[in-house]
C-alpha cells in the first residue's frame, strides 16, 4: 500500500455506474487491500441504495397521489376535475432546471482516482462514518 | 472463463428492457446477459452497503445471477422484476454464506434453497422513516422535472441517463447534471440528518 487513499468522486462514481470498466478496476483493487476505503465505499453504496429507496418511494407517492385524483375526479363533473388538475401540476416543462446558477459546476467529470493528501483522506472517512447509515446486519 | 461472459460490456442493441426481460424468461442467454451487464452494479452496490467485501460481493452478486437463470431453466420464474429480485437474491445468499461461516458445521435444519419472493419485503429497506422524511422535504423542493428524472433515473429498474433524456425530451447531458444536482442536495441532507 502506497497510503495513497481514493477520492471520494471516485467512490462515488464506482457505485453510481459512471467509471469504465478500467477505472472500476481501479478502484476495486484498491478497497481490496485498503480497508479505510473500502469503509468509505460502504458509506457510498448505502448512500447509492438510499437513492433508489427514496425514489421508489417518491413514485409510489406520487402514484397514490393521481389515484386519488383520478377517483376524485371520476366521482365529480368533469370539468371540475381538470381545473383541480391545473391547480395541482401548476408548472409545465418550462420548469426544468434545478437550480440554474450551481447545473454548470456540477456537470460530471471523470475523476482523478487518487489523492496523495492523506489528511484529507481522513476527513473524507470522518465524513463518510457520520454519514454511514444503520446498518442491517446483527 | 465463464464469469468474464457474464460481464462482458453491454452491446448496444435496440432493444428495451422489457423485451430482454421477456426473452430472458423464455431462456435467451443473449438478453440475460444485456439483463446482467445493465443490473449487476445494482445488485453489487446493495451487497457493498450492506457491508459485504467487494470481491464478495462480486461473486455473489454473480451466483445471484446463476440462481436466477437456474430457476428460469427449471421453470420455476414466472416473473423478472429486475433489479430487485436479483438484489434480493443475492441478500439472502449473502446471509446464507454469513451464517454458514458463523456456525460452521451445524445442523442442516434451516438450509433450505431460498426461492426468491419476487416482491421483496419491506426489512430488505435501508432507510429509516426519519430518512424517509428529511429526503421527502428535499425532493418537495425541487422541480417537478427535476425531481422526475431523479425517479427515472434511481426508481424501479433504473433508467441510464440516455434512456432518462429519452423519455422526458432533455439532452443527456443536462439529465446528468440534474441527477449529480438532485444527489447532491440529497446527500447533504442525509448525512446532515445523522447528527
Ligand atoms: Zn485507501
């Protein structure tokens, strides 16, 4: 081991599928004999799951949400219904930013894989043990 | 050697994931493995969070994958909803091979092959209803669009950027950064909520 540790884009973009296959090997030797870093990519793959789980959840709302319309609306005059649909979905496609100012910085970049600076390696595995979620092993 | 089939990078073929997923249940070794070049990272990340070694994780997600071909050859797989059913295949292989380990040679009372549910339960979840909650907020106050795309790309089976920037008319290039914009202001949120 070199004490080198890995940047956590790199990490971040192992698990979010964005790394090819040569980058990925990288990054898998790596926190296969550098056990801060492999903590660091649990961190990052319960934050990865986490995502999935928050958008699953954000569809089965919203789901819910246009059940009830719909019943809602079949049970009300017709007219009626569309006027409470322009209320609810206000904002068409004009609407498609997040947040104007901040999309350019964040465009993806391939990452440097490997940062010599070991303090901020240790600040990133600080971050990332604040961050590590409940897991669910006994 | 027959792993390295299973991981070969995905073809670019014209066809949709519920086609594959149709050929797949019918025994097509070509869509099985478009199925597993696109779901594997799923299934290995869900290993890697829950703990598992990466090399682990690796085989077992890759065993997952056998299992599930297995079941289809013997008729047993009516449905293929992936990733999740092969995600949770591999948790339960994983538990399996943990408690292997902690109890060595015990007796084989509870070894019984684990035939996936393929609607996986509600304990396979990560979040806590707390998370749950703080993320709620966060999605509440992004863009209708933003937050759509947010879903496409990480809900259900997980649509690629490309696939994404298809479906809701955006360049790929702005999906991506929506996606790093909506997973950033989730991150901090998240890891905010710990303390
Ligand atoms: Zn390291």
């Amino acid at each position: 081991m070199t004490g080198e540790h890995l940047v956590s884009s790199a990490l971040e973009a192992y698990v979010a599928g964005e790394l090819d296959a040569e980058m990925s090997a990288v990054v898998e030797s790596h926190v296969a004999v550098c056990s801060a870093c492999a903590t660091r990519l649990t961190g990052e793959a319960q934050l990865e799951v986490a995502f999935a789980e928050v958008a699953d959840r954000s569809v089965a709302q919203r789901e819910r949400v246009s059940t009830r319309r719909s019943s809602f609306a079949a049970g009300v005059a017709i007219a009626m219904a569309a006027s409470v649909m322009l209320f609810l979905a206000p904002r068409g496609h004009a609407d498609e930013t997040v947040s104007p100012a901040t999309a350019p910085s964040i465009a993806f970049e391939r990452p440097t894989l490997v940062e010599a600076d070991a303090s901020t390696a240790s600040a990133q595995l600080d971050r990332s043990g604040d961050a590590a979620m409940k897991l669910g092993r006994d | 050697m027959a792993a390295q089939a299973l991981f070969l990078a995905p073809v670019v073929r014209a066809v949709t994931s519920e086609e594959d997923t149709a050929r797949a249940l019918g025994g097509d070794m070509v869509a099985w493995n478009a199925l597993i070049a696109k779901y594997n990272r799923r299934v290995v990340v869900a290993l890697l969070a829950r703990g598992v070694p990466i090399e682990r994780a690796k085989d077992v997600a890759q065993d997952s994958w056998l299992r599930l071909i297995e079941q289809q050859r013997a008729g047993n797989l009516r449905e293929l909803k992936l990733p999740a059913l092969a995600v949770t295949q591999a948790i339960f292989l994983s538990i399996d091979a943990a408690r292997r380990d902690s109890r060595e040679r015990a007796t084989h009372d509870d070894e019984a092959e684990h035939v996936v549910d393929p609607c996986p339960g509600a304990d396979l979840r990560m979040m806590s209803e707390e998370r749950f909650a703080i993320a709620d907020r966060v999605l509440s106050k992004c863009a209708p669009s933003a937050r759509k795309v947010f879903e496409l790309a990480y809900g259900g089976e997980g649509l690629s950027h490309a696939d994404v920037a298809t479906r809701v008319g955006l360049s790929t290039q702005r999906v991506r950064q929506i996606v790093c914009e909506v997973r950033k202001l989730l991150r901090v949120a998240l890891e905010g909520g710990d303390r």
